[in-house]
C-alpha cells in the first residue's frame, strides 16, 4: 500500500477503475499524492488504469465495498456504483447494496482515521425533476419503487448516512450531486446515451432516440467534473455540499444524436425507440452554489468534449475492442 507521509497524501478511490475514477486516480498522481485504488471491477477495468499501475504511489486492490476494508488513507473518495441504467438495473439489490451498505463500511473508515470523505451522489436525487433546473434545496420526485429506484433511493439513502455521520461524530463530508458526465473511458456497451449514439455512429447504424427525443439532459466533460470533485475535497472543512457538478449547457437527445452525426462524419438516420420507465423529462444543475464556494466552473462545451470521446471510441473500434 501506498505509505503515508506528510508531504504527499494518500487518497482512497472506490471504483476507480471506472470511467470518472480512473481519470480522478490519474489528476491524483498528477498533482503528486498516492492513490489507493479500490474496485470489484463489475462495470470498471483495469484497461483504465493500466497506465498506472507501475507507478509506485499508485496501488490497484481488488475489494467489493459492502464489505468493510482496513487501510490507513488520508481521505477517501467514494465512487463505487454502476451508474448506467442498463448496469445498475441488471442486478438491483446490489446495486442498493454498494450505495448503502458500502456508504456504511466507508463511512466507517473515514470515522476510524478521522479523515475527510467525498460522496459521488447524483442528479438522480432529484428524480423527474419538477423544478428547473434543479437547486440543491429541492428534495426531488422519485419513484421509491420503480426500476430506476434502486440506484436513487440507494443514492439517496446513502446521502442521509453522510449527513448522519457528519452530524452524530462530526466527520468532515463532501456531498457532489454529479450531473450526466462523458468522455474517453466510458463503457461502450453500457447503454448511456453518449456512448449508444457514437457507437452507433461510428458503426454506421441508425441512432436510436428514446421516446420523442425531446427530453433534456445537460452533459459535462468529465476534466471538468474531476476537476469540481478535488476542488470540493480540498474546500474548507465547513463545505459539505450537497453540491452540484455539472455543465449548465442542456441539450434535447435529438440535438445530441446531431452533434454526435457532425462530430463523427457519419450518415446515421435517427429512429424511435420506447422510452424506459421513470425517464427524467429534462434535467440542468444550477450550479451557482459551486461558483461561489468552489469558484468551479465548467469549461468544455459539448462540441468540444465529443472530440476525444469519438476519438476514444473510434480507436476501441479499430482496435476491436468494442
Ligand atoms: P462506472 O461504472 O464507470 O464506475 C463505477 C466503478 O465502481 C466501476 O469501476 C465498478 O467496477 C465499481 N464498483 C461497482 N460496484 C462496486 C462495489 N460493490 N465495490 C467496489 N467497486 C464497485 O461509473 P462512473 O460513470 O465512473 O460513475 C462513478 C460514480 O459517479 C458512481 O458512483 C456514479 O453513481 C456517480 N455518477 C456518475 C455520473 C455519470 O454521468 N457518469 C453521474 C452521476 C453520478
Ligand atoms: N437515451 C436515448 N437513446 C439511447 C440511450 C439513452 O434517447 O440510446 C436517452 C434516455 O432515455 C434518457 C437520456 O438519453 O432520456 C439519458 O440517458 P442515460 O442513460 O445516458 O442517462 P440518465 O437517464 O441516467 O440521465
């Protein structure tokens, strides 16, 4: 394991062999810290951090979170959670498990080293949102029983604990409602909308738009977002979130599927698909609360991300991988 000391800190990422993780565990080294890095590898792999692991202060380990783990780390991130629909619906009651039980188990940790410990919550939170955009005092419209419950009343719950925690032991916490984040490093077949629509452009198939495709969803590189999460982390200990993380930019799915067609060159037609259940209608952070606290903003607009996406997309393709 990574050693401590005082010059460089050690963080624990759960999931961070997963898309957002594996590029925080790379801006972690980067800045000069060590990198303990956690993940069953249920949707992650260990492609993403391939390129790390023969740096000595990083250390992969393969654990599931809803058991409880004994290390020695100077604050944690808590990532672990499939987070695509067709991921965490496949096996829903792990799904609730990872978020609350491994909430549990990292909380605990955190308690026991008495160190700072960052929540990856979600938009999801708000459910099909009946304000708009969302604020972080809305309390959100969700489904406690439908399909999408597991992982946002998992979420859910597992902020309550967070702020449970904070409040009874007086742990420092940090609470990121991430909205909708892409970039290199997804998982091609997960089923979210920006890797179904290049796929699909890139293998010259037709695009498919869920219901009428007018839905709304507001979409942030993930540079940006990892670069929100360590801002929130290093943010004065009175910082506990809940706080937005997001790119204010909101886009219909009929605009996305267009920007994907002009971005990859191809001559994909759009078709209708049924929309799944519980689909949020639109979705936008207000993310005023992160510019003032953080002084974060987004800076990569959507046109500009989906290059090295496609880019990373077109690479798996040629190389077979996808
Ligand atoms: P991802 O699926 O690529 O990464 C999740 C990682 O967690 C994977 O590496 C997976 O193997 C690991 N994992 C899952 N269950 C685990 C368990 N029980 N024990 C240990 N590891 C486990 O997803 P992502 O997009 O990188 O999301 C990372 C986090 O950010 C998740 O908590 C997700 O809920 C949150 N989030 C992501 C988005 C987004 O748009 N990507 C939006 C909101 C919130
Ligand atoms: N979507 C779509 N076509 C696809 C995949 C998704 O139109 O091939 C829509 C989906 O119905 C939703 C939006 O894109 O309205 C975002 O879906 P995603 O699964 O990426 O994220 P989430 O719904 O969790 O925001």
């Amino acid at each position: 394991m990574p050693t401590r000391n005082h010059f460089r800190k050690t963080y624990l990422v759960t999931g961070g062999a997963g898309f957002i993780g594996s590029h925080l565990c790379d801006r972690l080294i980067g800045a000069g810290h060590a990198v303990l890095c956690v993940d069953n590898y249920l949707t992650g792999s260990r492609d993403n951090i391939a390129h790390l692991l023969d740096d000595p202060h990083f250390e992969a380990m393969r654990h599931d979170v809803t058991f409880p783990l004994f290390v020695e780390v100077d604050g944690i991130f808590n990532l672990a959670c499939p987070a695509s629909p067709v991921h965490y619906q496949r096996d829903p009651v792990q799904t609730t498990k990872t978020s609350v039980h491994g909430a549990i188990n990292m909380l605990g940790l955190a308690k026991r080293l008495n160190v700072p410990i960052l929540q990856a919550s979600t938009s999801e939170v708000y459910g099909d949102p009946e304000i708009h955009p969302q604020t972080e005092d809305y309390w959100g419209h969700v489904n406690p029983i439908g399909t999408r419950a597991c992982y946002d009343e998992g979420k859910r719950c597992a902020e309550t604990l967070f702020f449970d925690y904070h409040r009874e032991h007086n742990l420092e916490i940090k609470v990121a409602r991430i909205f909708n984040t892409y970039g290199p490093r997804m998982h091609p077949n997960d089923g979210r909308v920006v890797s179904n629509f290049i796929m699909q452009a890139l293998r010259g198939e037709d695009i498919t738009l869920y219901g009428d495709g007018e839905q709304t969803r507001s979409f942030c590189y993930v540079d940006d977002l990892v670069e929100g999460l360590i801002r929130l982390m290093d943010a004065d200990a009175s910082v506990t979130g809940p706080v937005n993380l997001g790119n204010p930019g909101e886009f219909t799915m009929r605009e996305l599927a267009g920007a994907v067609i002009k971005a990859t060159g191809a001559t994909s037609q759009m078709i209708h698909a049924p929309l799944p259940a519980d689909d949020p209608r639109q979705r936008r952070p207000d993310i005023s609360l992160a510019q003032h606290t953080l002084d974060w903003t987004p800076t990569v607009p959507l046109v500009d991300g989906l290059q090295p996406t496609v880019g990373y997309f077109r690479g798996l393709v040629e190389r077979g991988l996808s």
